[in-house]
C-alpha cells in the first residue's frame, strides 16, 4: 500500500508540474468546468419554473441529486478522466509496453497516472452547490456525515464501469469512439433511475448498473432508512472487477504491442 | 469571398478526389461513424424523451408553455435530426494538422489547407444529410414523428445546411487557434456546451426565463437549433428569410475572423516536425 501512495504522490506531483506549464490551458479547463456545471443547474432550474415535481422530487430533492452527480463528476474529472484518453492513444501506439514492463500494477498505473490539478481548484461549485441544496432539505447530522462515503462509493461504481468499458479497446481499432461513448454514458447516469422507462430503467440498473452510480447515495442521503440500497452498489462494484479482471487478461492476450 | 468561389470551380476534380477520400475514411471505420456521430445524438435523443416523457407522465402534466406530451416529444426528436444534419463536424484533425506540423505540405501542395478541409466538410455534411432523410423517414414510418409535412422538411433541410456551414465556421476558427494554444479541443467543448444548452437542444427556448430567451436573440444561437426545429414542426412564428440573414451574417463573421487569425497564425508558424 505505501509504495502506491508515494508513486500516487508522484503522479500528483508531475501533473501539477505539466498543468502548470500551459497556463491558458489550464484557466481555459477552469472556464469550460464551470459552464458545464453552469449549464447543469440552470437546465434543471429552469424546468423547475413551470412544474412543482418530477416524479417523488421536488426541486430542492431534484437540485441535491444533480449537485451531488456534479460533485462525483469533479471528483471524476479531477482524478480519473484523463487516463482513459491515454489508455486509447496507449494501446494505439504501443506505450502499454513500457507500463507492462513497471513493477507496478498496470491497471493502477492506466487509470491513475494522471490527475487534472485545473479542475481541483474548481472544487467550490459542485461542493457549494451540494451543501446549499442539503441545507434547504435540512439533512440530518448522520446524512451530512455520510456524504463523503456516498461520493466515494458513487466514484468507485462509476469508476469501475468505465475501466470495464475501456477494456473493449483492446479489440477496437478506433479505440477513441469508446471513450465517445463512456461519456455518453455518463449522461445517462447524471439523472435519477426513476425518470427512465421499465425496460430502460432495468437494463441499466441490473446489466449494466449506470443507474446505481447517483440514485442510490442520495437515496441513502435522503431517507437514511434505505442504507440497504448500498449493498447493490457493493454488490455491483464486485462483480465489475471481476468482469474486469477477466476480460484484463483476455483483453493483454490479444493485445499487438504496436511499438515492438 | 470572390476569389475562393472561383477557387472551387477551377479546382473541382481536387475537392471531388478529396470528397471520395473522405467518404472511403468514413466507411473503413463503421463503428467509429456509429458511436462517434450517431451515437451522442442517439444517447441524447434517448435522455430527453425519458425526461420529458417522465415529467408529462409522472405529473399528469397536460401542458409546459404550450408544449404537449406530444409536441414535446416532436420537438426533440427534430432536435436529434438538426443535429445529425447539423452538428457532426470537428475540428480535431485541423488542430492536430497545426500542432504537428502537418500543414507544411498544404502550403506547399496546389490545394490550400482551407479547400482540403472545407471539401472533407462537404463529404461529411452529404452523408450527414443522407443519414438525416433515413432516419427521419424510419421516424416518421414508425410513427415516432408526427405531422411530417414535405414542404416543411424540404424547407428546414435547406435551412440546416447553413446551420452546418456556421458550425463549420466555428470550429474552423476554434481549430486554426492551434497556432496559439496546445490543445484546442477545450474551446471547441466549451462552445458545444453552450451551444447546446442556450441554442434550446435541450429545454425549448419558450422554458426558459422570458428576459433571458429575448437576450438570446441578440447571439447565434437560438438560430441553431430552435429555429430549424420550428421550422421543420412547421411552427416558427417568425420571418425565415430574417433568420438566415442573421445566422449568415455571423457566419461571415466567424469566417472573417478565421481569415484574420490564419494570416497572423502563419507568420508565427514553425512547422513542428519538418
């Protein structure tokens, strides 16, 4: 464990040096987060103008479950979104070679290498954002105290979904249009499980758990009494990493090594 | 503007060539067209009409500023159909050709870097087209798509075709800024981003706050999305002719500025690679 940290604290260090040496670029990230953010909110607020609730929310619930989603994505964003782009350029040009051959795990050193420090800073928004609207549900002591592990256990689902996803690219030549479609996917999982129809909702609630990503931690966060929901999000960030460990192995087995 | 029409006639065979060539890139990678074209718009197309179907269904609300269930559900899946014919092009490999140094053959090659993008634009925006006819006829056969009429849609594809070019336009413009900046794929998400929410791609510009949708009327954007829309519902109140003088004056802008910024882009050019 604490060889990981000291190389996290590298890959820390070394990303803060890159981002820091392009600094348009990096006030520019700055800008387009919080038009993202912007766009988010106001998109549902103005619906809210013409209509009291959608389904069991109200706007306030409805606001908190979108503050919370924007909060996973900073944190997504921050920490882990970057890789996946690299993961595709990686295996198109060989250098997984060179992360195969570090004593290091390779699926850590995939997915972690790379954090943006420009979306860091933006930490205000979704985190002002998601107390202002639990403040006006007057969350309860216990709930307020559950919100870090709910947006670690949303990340992690998220997460997880995304690295079983991009092992696909291992078989695709075109690999990028995985990562198209991770973001699409990301769309789907930034409303609440009940606005989506049967089918749709059961899909991807039981095959391939989008839905499970916000709608379980705020329900959890909304009515404590659910805390049993989060033995699904367990139950699925398990069987994730099994899949993942699996189609890992088929996936380096079938791998070309563009650079050799 | 003269020059460059003259341009184009001349050196037709090259933009054909070039159009053929596109097309041929386009078809090796299937997969690649599906899920980084049709893909975004279908995922989006699939979250609106969950929204909006859920906010009718689980309220019993019959009406939203004049919107039914129904002519909600149209609006978006006309909106998926603008943005098919539309909103497809990038301006990835023109920064990429910047950055590394790629366009040192253009100024060399008797086939200006403008022409050999705007040619590859044209390809793509004639597939988009056809992809556009198809699934709005699977749409409307399926009964999707209500009141189709031919008038409308002939009138809202000659409409879309100029909402293409001023995208064109603008991610031309985004893309030469390469000369300036490392990576160029910030601007071009932050222009989607809010193109897509003020443009009324996902909330129709009658939802949002009355003094906000009249500011919006001063920019490009409600012209983007809202206005062919209306148009091919059959519903814009307003004059088209009107319209497209405003979504073309901008685009003269934009390709004015684009003018401007190459001129001074390639003095400072250092072609990276050679």
């Amino acid at each position: 464990m604490w060889p990981y940290l000291r190389v996290y604290k590298e890959f820390l260090r070394t990303s803060f040096a890159e981002a820091t040496s392009y600094r348009l670029h990096f006030v520019l990230l700055i800008v387009m987060d919080n038009i993202f953010y912007l766009t988010s909110l106001l998109g549902v607020s103005f619906i809210f103008d013409h209509i009291h609730n959608i389904g069991p929310w109200d706007r306030a619930e409805f606001m908190f479950f979108i503050a919370f989603m924007l909060a996973v994505d900073h944190l997504h964003m921050t920490f882990v979104s970057e890789n996946f782009w690299e993961f595709s350029y990686g295996i198109r040009i060989g250098v997984l070679d060179f992360i195969l051959l570090k004593p290091l795990n390779a699926i850590f050193t995939i997915f972690f290498r790379l954090i943006r420090p420009a979306t860091m800073f933006n930490f205000f928004i979704p985190l002002g954002t998601l107390i202002y609207f639990g403040l006006q549900l007057h969350l309860s002591v216990y709930s307020w105290l559950l919100v870090p592990f709910m947006l670690l256990l949303a990340l992690t689902l998220q997460t997880s979904l995304e690295i079983l996803m991009s092992m696909s690219m291992f078989w695709l030549v075109q690999a990028d249009a995985v990562n198209f479609m991770r973001m699409q996917f990301q769309s789907l999982s930034r409303w609440p499980d009940f606005i989506y129809r049967y089918y749709a909702r059961k899909f991807f609630t039981l095959a391939f758990p989008l839905l499970l990503i916000g709608s379980v931690p705020v329900k959890i966060l909304l009515n404590l009494t659910e805390w049993k929901l989060a033995s699904c999000s367990l139950l699925a960030i398990a069987v994730t990493w099994l899949l993942i460990a699996i189609t890992w192995r088929r996936g380096l087995r079938s791998y070309e090594s563009a650079s050799s | 503007m003269f020059s460059a029409a003259k341009g184009i006639y001349f050196e037709w065979p090259k933009w054909w060539q070039t159009m053929k060539m596109q097309w041929s890139n386009m078809m090796a990678y299937k997969l690649n067209f599906i899920f980084m074209v049709l893909g975004p718009s279908l995922v989006y197309l699939f979250i609106k009409y969950n929204v909006w179907t859920a906010i009718y269904d689980l309220q019993g609300q019959s009406t939203i500023q004049g919107y039914t269930r129904s002519s909600m559900i149209n609006y978006q899946l006309w909106v998926f159909v603008v943005g098919i014919l539309a909103q497809g092009f990038n301006s990835m490999d023109l920064a990429i050709d910047i950055r590394l140094g790629r366009i040192s053959s253009y100024l060399i090659y008797p086939f200006d870097f403008w022409q050999y993008h705007s040619s590859r634009f044209v390809a793509f925006q004639l597939m988009q087209t056809c992809v556009a006819i198809i699934s709005t006829l699977i749409a409307s056969a399926t009964g999707l798509l209500s009141g189709l009429s031919l008038h409308n849609f002939l009138l809202g594809l000659f409409y879309c075709q100029f909402v293409s070019l001023f995208w064109f336009a603008s991610q031309f413009l985004i893309g030469i800024l390469a000369f300036w900046l490392d990576q160029t794929w910030v601007l071009r998400v932050m222009f989607l981003m809010t193109a897509s929410f003020l443009s009324g791609s996902m909330i129709p510009l009658e939802i949002f706050p009355k003094g906000f949708a009249h500011l919006l009327n001063y920019s490009p954007f409600p012209y983007l999305t809202y206005v062919p829309t209306k148009v091919f519902m059959g519903a814009y109140p307003d004059s088209l002719k009107l319209a497209l003088v405003n979504l073309l004056a901008w685009t003269v802008v934009l390709i004015g500025l684009s003018s401007v910024i190459w001129k001074r882009g390639i003095k400072l050019y250092t072609a990276a690679g050679m």
